[in-house]
C-alpha cells in the first residue's frame, strides 16, 4: 500500500493511528489479547462490513466469560451522522448474528478524537437500546504516554474509566 499513488494522506493517517492504538493496548493489556487489523479479518464473514480497525480475542477467558471487542477508530473530520450509522449497523449486525448458545456479541469499542465527540456518543448511547456493550475514550487518554494505567475506557451511564 507504501507505493500506491491511490491513498490519501488521510488514509495514511488513519493506518498510523490504528498502529499506535495497536501498540498501546498491547502494553495496556500487559498482551492479554490476540489483536487483528482489519486486513486480517478480510476473510471471515462473521464480522460486520466495513470491518473494525481492530478485533481484540481475550487469550484467556475472563471469570469464565470469554469477551472479545471490535474497535472503531473515528477521524477528526467524520461526520456525526456516520457514526450514528455506524452503531445502528452494529444494531442490526448483532441482531443477525448466529451465535451459538452461551455466546455475547463481540462488545464495542470507540476511539474518539476528541473528548467533546466522546461526551456526545455518550449521549446517543444514553438512549440507544442494544444488546452489547459499547465502551468510549479519545485518543490522547489511549495514546498517552505518561499513562501506565489501562483504565481509558467509559461505559455508558458510568463517570469512572475502567480497563478491558
């Protein structure tokens, strides 16, 4: 993809963010996850289309639970109206699904740009039914450096940030 003349700077952008995110939910995690891109999951039909930026399998289940998430990294510039799509495609996506008995929807999770953005999926989730769990956090609280705790994720209707 390095040599495509077809990829825009945005794209490329896009690409190292989700390798940054990669990177620090490996550390994160202390490696408790098997992380796929993508371009990884290209080939299997369960996942929703277009594919998460990332799929986080737990190596080892977790009080007898196995939880695995799908990522969504949103850009700066992305419309709201998209991301709104984006969780009503989820919706139907879970709905769908044919998981065996036992089994949970993959729980969701968003990468916001920005704290202002991250508050008004907050919002929308407020009043949104689903049957699976979706997590929020920006990038600068994933990505920061300084940061040796996991806890960066919030759920809906909680103030306190929790670690997967």
């Amino acid at each position: 993809m390095y040599k495509s003349k077809g990829i825009s700077d945005e794209h490329v952008d896009h690409c190292l963010q989700v390798l940054a995110t990669y990177i620090a939910l490996s550390k994160q995690t202390k490696e408790a996850f098997e992380i796929f891109t993508k371009y990884e999951l290209a080939d299997f039909e369960f996942f929703i289309r277009p594919l998460p930026d990332l799929y986080l399998r737990r190596k080892k289940s977790k009080q007898g639970t196995r939880f695995d998430y799908q990522l969504d990294i949103f850009d700066p510039n992305l419309p709201f109206w998209v991301i709104k799509k984006r969780l009503r495609a989820y919706e139907n996506h879970s709905d769908e699904a044919e998981l065996d008995q036992g089994e949970t929807y993959p729980y969701i999770l968003f990468v916001c740009p920005t704290e202002r953005l991250e508050q008004r999926i907050q919002a929308l989730l407020e009043n949104f039914y689903s049957d699976f769990e979706v997590y929020t956090t920006t990038s600068e609280r994933i990505l920061s450096p300084g940061s040796n705790s996991s806890a960066v994720w919030r759920e809906v209707f909680e103030e306190e940030y929790i670690g997967l």
